[in-house]
C-alpha cells in the first residue's frame, strides 16, 4: 500500500481541510482539520436521526392506529399509505422529494410566504429566528422545575393512591405547573426572547433561521419512509393485545380511554419496542443516503470528502464503521433499558 | 318414565332446503355507512378529513398521470404542458431505462437471460410444481455461470464480449438483485448454522461478521467493496467494476439472511434433531435432509421480505458508479433536449410505479406463503 502512495498514519487528522461545509452545527470553516470535519459530519448525523427518529414515530403511531380505527376511510387511507411507501425504494423517495418537490420552489424573490414570517423558496425554508437575551435562563429553570415537580407529584400521588385509593388529579396540576411556572418566569423576566422576521434583501433573506433543502429532504424521505414500517409495528402490536383484555377492563367499567392507556397500550408496547429499535437503527443507517443529495453527513463528509483528499481510505472507512456501529449500540442500548421497564417481570 | 320414540321418527329422510340469511345480516348501505362512517362526532370529522385527502390525492394523481398526460409528442408538447405527465418521454427512453448502453443488436442476449431465469424462479415459487430440486439446483447452480456468460458474451462460441461498462438499467437491477439472491441465501445459511455451532470460534466469527455487518450502512459497505477490495487484492485479480458491488451486496444481505434463517432453526422443535441423531444421522446429513427443508420453509416470508429490502437497495449501487435502473433515469432526467417542467416528476413516477409493482408482487407472495403455512399448522 506504501508504493501507491495510500497513507497508514492517522497525521491527517490535524491537517487543514480546505473545502466547505454548508451547514454546521459546530464551528467550522476552510481552515479547519481533517478532524473537525469529522466532528461536523457526525453531529450532522446526529441532528437528522434524532429528528427522524421523533417525526417517523410520530407519524408511525398516527398512521398504524388509524388502520384500528372503526372508521373506514381512515382505515382505508392508512393502509394504502402504508402499502405504497413501503414498497418504493428510500433513495427514490428522497431523490423525488429533493429534486421534484424542494428543488423546483421559487427563487428567493418569488418566495412562497406562509403565516407567521416562514417563507418557502429553492434555498430552503426560512422560519423567524429567536433571539434570548440576558433571563431566559430563568425559563428555562422554571421549565426544568415544573417537570421535576411533576414527577415528584406523581409519585407522591401513586403512594397516596396505593395507601388509599384515592386518585390524585395529577394531570391538571401537571398541566398547570407546566404552563404556569413557565409563564410567570416569562413575565418575571420580562419577554427575555424576541423574534426576528427574515427580511428579503437583494436576491436573498438576512435574518431569520433557515433550514436547508437538503436537510429538510432527507428529513421528510426518511421519516415518511421509516412511518410506514413503525406504522404496521404499531399495528401489530396493538392487534396482538387479546381482545379479552380490552372485554375484562369493560366488565370492570373501565371507560374507553382508560382501556387504552392502562390496559391496552403498556401490553402493546412490549411487543412493539423490540422491532421499533431495530427501525430507528435503520433510520440511523438510512441516513447515509444524505450523500446522494448533498446534505454533509459523516459519509458524505468524511468518508466522501476527506477520504477523497487524503486518499487515507482505510482509516477513514475504519472511523466511519466505527462510528456507526457505536451510535447502534447506544441506540439499542438505550432502547433496551426503556424495554426493561415494560418487559414482564418473571421469575 | 321413560319413552321410545320410533327411530325411523328421528331422521330425516330428505335433505333440508338451505334456509335464506336472515334479513338483517347484510346491512344496508345506510347502516353500514352509519356504523363504519358516522358512528361518532369524531369519526364524522374523520370520514370528512380523510374522504377530502383522499379525493384531492387520486384527482391529482389522475390528472397528473392520465387525463392532462403527453402520450405522444416531442419534447416541445411536453414543455408546453406543465400539468401533466410526459409519457412520450419514457418512450423515447424506454430502451436505455431497460437496457442501458448495451449495443442494440445484442440485446436479445438481455432478454434470453431474464425469460430464464423469470421461468425458474416462477418454477421455484409455485408451490406445487414436479421437480422443484431440480429447479433450485438450476436456479442457484447453473444459472448464475450460463446467464453470466450469455450477458458478457463468449468469443468461442461466437457471442462477443460486451464490456461491463456498456451495462446499465433495468438489467443491472435485476441482476444485482438476482445475483444478491442467489449468493445471500446459501451464504446466510452457512453464517445461521456457524453461529449456532458448538465450535467457540466458529460462532465467534459468525456472530462478529453478522453483527458488524447489520450495525453499518450498506453505502459503507459498498465503499468498502469498491475502495478497499482492490487495496488487498493483487491488481490482476481485483474485480471488475461490477462484480465489486455485487461481491458488497451479497456478502450485506448475507448477514440479514443469516438472522432470519437462525429464526428458523431456532423454532424447529428439538425433538428433530435429537430424532435424527438417534438414528445415527450425521451432522451435514440431518441439516440438509431435515432441519433446513423444515426451517427454511416457515421462515419463507422473512426471506422474501429480506429480497424486498435487497431489490429497493440495489438502488445504492449508483453511489459507486453503476448505472442501475434509477440512475438511468436520473441521466434521462437531465437530458437537455427534454427539458421540461414536468420531466422530473414523470421519470420519479415511472421509476416509483415499476419498483412498486415488483416489490408490491413480493410481499404478496410472501403473505400467500404465510396464509399456506399457517393453515398447514392449524389442520
């Protein structure tokens, strides 16, 4: 491998990349390391999965209980939702959403303006940006404060409610320490955040938050992609649960709701949880197709870019694999610890 | 007290006429509609919301890819049309979506080859069919080597050699996924077998391989194959462009076939085993005579979804530079003489409908497969 001239040694790692990255989360610019690179395009990873992961769930559980749902055409609408996008190919669907649906938008001057200052052109979509001034960390407190208070509340209410059998109405006061407290720092702290409304000047938009076409494709491809197969997890699950279960807690007057979350749903999830880790893992694993759109992920920044100039391909595929391979572990992880506490507990 | 009846009193004699359904068991559409429809507010707000989604979505689709469609015409009756679909624009690339640049004269050789194999695999999954050992061995023995040499072509007998690099569309796809096929399983169940061996390092292998192998992207693996493999290999022996990714793709979808195939041999009752070992059959013998037939057969499903996942992969190889059947229409996307506001839209519906027909098909047969089995438990 010496004669042809491919480095062995990790000297690369420090030296000064020289290209661009269009999306950073972390300070980046062309005189940055091979190493910083590396950083950049992992967090990238990071950011779209973890995003994903929240957006395909939810929208897998919305889909997957509609086809349960007494009502036909929802059913109806669900399954083909369902039936379609699973069987059309995630680089397609991400190729469609980039090239045919966010490529094709106006150029900035024409931008498509929705309500609340977002505006909608061929270089992404511009939402307002939040400025925090000096105590906005006081609401942040009070944010933090009002779940501990929450949890502790419960607790203390499932106690008196074993003890007794009294319920307390955790719900409401939840709810009123999560709106209250927040609330009252705000006021407290005087408005400490104001928004700036993107302005069009000259041929683009100063101020505002803009998210990238790039992203926001590979974003809706993988959620909507990953939705369907959540959505028949969740499905299954749920049908799984015997049907004398859902009976027995009518028999005992349970109403309809409390079927649900006391009866129905903790049984569910414990089938669900497993095959549900291995598609946020997919997800995750999915999420490599970002180089086929340019969105600078670890591939398509490190082992693309970097691998390209430095010609060190071993030790970049080496990084890359490892990479991969811990965020999985950490995913399963931590979605075995969530499963343990659902698990039946045997002997 | 007790009283005789006359036997003859109780039997009949005639068979009794079919009674009619009672009238209410087929509701009426109304009654239906109310019950499935409007059975609450919320369902009522529902069936309003889904019914205006579901309209809006198949009118667009309709007018999009029937009514206001291009069937025939240059690209300037495309350009002038942006509310439809350009069908004349697949027409016109309908050989290089199919065929890629492979010479035009040669193509019959394409096309011999996947009548061939299409008649096997048919042959394979039509579960009632003679001599199905038979096809299997032609399937994953003689086929791969034949339909190879028929594609690039023999000098001896008169077929001359295509290079790899004219290859491309629809055929690349299908070979991929093929070639996937017919290495993945064999492999996988080698990988499922070593990873329940009572050899530690056997097993520890095996579980390392499936385990690293299912925890990265297949894009990296295909880097791997494409960048790396020359970089160990002598530069005579390395791989043609093409054998690389497919080396990639089997050696990926071996280790998920590994996995379903460890399911079955884990649900085959240990009875089994323990029976033929009694009879004094050896290992190699109890596996492919008793186990496998019984393991493969009720984990069908899992493998067929496992080839689905693969047939929607093959659409990675572009990333190392084939041109599958979704690059070639990427390339005949951006074809300057089409362009045109709706030839994006058209290429990603062709590319969506014809990837859906294949991989819908699939997962209907593994479902088939799945009703079959589970009647089969029940009787």
């Amino acid at each position: 491998m010496r004669q042809r001239g491919i480095p062995l040694t990790f000297d690369f790692w420090n030296q000064t990349a020289g290209f661009q990255i269009n999306q950073t989360l972390i300070p980046y610019d062309t005189l940055s390391s091979y190493g910083q690179a590396f950083w950049v395009g992992v967090a990238n990873t990071l950011l779209v999965s973890a995003c994903g992961i929240v957006l395909a769930t939810v929208i897998g559980f919305l889909i997957g209980i509609s086809r349960l749902s007494n009502n036909w055409i929802a059913a109806k609408v669900a399954t083909s939702y369902v039936e379609v996008i699973r069987n059309i190919p995630l680089l397609l669907q991400l190729l469609f959403w980039y090239n045919a649906v966010l490529k094709p938008l106006p150029a900035p001057k024409a931008s498509i303006a929705l309500p609340g200052g977002i505006y909608l052109n061929n270089r992404g979509i511009i939402l307002p940006a939040v400025e925090f001034h000096a105590g906005a960390g006081l609401v942040g407190i009070a944010i933090v404060a009002s779940v501990a208070f929450t949890i502790a509340f419960s607790a203390y209410a499932s106690g008196v409610q074993k003890r007794t059998g009294k319920q307390l109405p955790v719900l409401a006061v939840g709810l009123l320490l999560h709106t209250g407290l927040p609330l009252a720092a705000y006021v407290a702290a005087g408005s400490p955040w104001t928004f700036t409304y993107p302005e069009l000047r000259g041929f683009n938009f100063r101020g505002g938050q803009q998210i990238y076409p790039e992203f926001a494709a590979l974003l809706l491809g993988l959620s909507v992609y990953t939705a369907s197969f959540i959505a028949e997890i969740v499905r299954g699950g749920i049908q799984a649960v015997s049907k004398g279960q859902t009976e027995a807690a009518h028999a005992l007057g349970l109403p309809q709701g409390k079927t649900l979350r006391l009866v129905v749903v903790p049984q569910a999830l414990r089938i669900i949880i497993p095959p549900l880790t291995s598609q946020y893992l997919n997800l995750i694993k999915n999420s490599s197709l970002a180089v086929f759109i340019g969105y600078p992920d670890l591939v398509q920044v490190f082992a693309g870019s970097v691998l390209n100039q430095t010609g060190a391909a071993v030790q970049v595929m080496a990084i890359t694999l490892a990479v991969y391979l811990v965020i999985s572990l950490i995913t399963s992880a931590a979605m075995n610890a969530f499963n343990l506490r659902f698990a039946l507990v045997e002997r | 007290m007790t009283t005789t009846l006359p036997v003859a009193a109780a039997f009949h004699h005639e068979y009794i006429p079919a009674t009619p359904p009672p009238a209410d068991i087929r509701p009426s559409p109304v009654t239906w509609a109310l019950k499935n429809l409007f059975s609450s507010p919320f369902s009522c707000l529902l069936t309003v919301c889904f019914t205006g989604l579901a309209v809006w979505l198949v009118s667009q689709f309709l007018s999009f890819a029937l009514i206001n469609a291009v069937w025939r015409g240059d690209s300037e009756v495309c350009r002038a049309n942006p509310d439809g679909a350009c069908w004349s624009f697949i027409g016109a690339k309908l050989n290089y979506l199919q065929y890629g640049a492979y010479p035009a004269t040669e193509r019959w050789r394409v096309d011999l080859t996947q009548v061939i194999g299409a008649i096997l695999i048919a042959w394979l999954l039509w579960r009632n069919a003679p001599r199905r050992n038979t096809a299997a061995l032609l399937f994953f023995g003689v086929y791969p080597i034949a339909g190879f040499a028929l594609l690039r072509g023999v000098e001896a007998i008169g077929l001359p050699v295509i290079d790899t690099t004219l290859w491309g569309g629809m055929m690349i796809t299908l070979l991929m996924s093929v070639v996937g096929i017919v290495f993945s399983l064999p492999l996988g169940v080698v990988l499922a077998l070593g990873r329940r061996s009572g050899l530690p390092i056997v097993r520890a292998v095996c579980v390392f391989y499936i385990e690293v192998v299912r925890g990265v992207p297949f894009i990296t693996v295909l880097f791997m194959a494409n960048f790396m493999m020359p970089l160990f290999v002598p530069e005579a022996l390395t791989p043609d462009r093409l054998l690389r990714p497919m080396i990639g793709t089997a050696l990926f979808s071996a280790a998920y076939m590994a996995e379903i195939v460890r399911a079955g041999l884990q649900a085959i009752p240990k009875g089994q085993y323990e029976g033929a070992q009694a009879l004094g059959v050896g290992y190699f013998t109890m596996m492919r005579l008793i186990i496998l037939p019984q393991a493969l057969t009720i984990v069908i499903p899992g493998i067929v979804s496992t080839f689905i996942g693969l047939f929607k992969d093959t659409t990675l190889v572009a990333i190392v530079g084939i041109a599958d059947f979704l690059r070639a229409v990427e390339a005949a996307r951006i074809d300057p003489n089409w362009a045109g506001p709706t030839i994006s839209s058209t290429g990603y519906l062709f590319a969506a409908i014809i990837y859906w027909f294949f991989c819908f098909g699939m997962s209907r047969y593994s479902q088939s497969v799945e009703r079959h089995l589970a009647r089969g438990h029940k009787s």
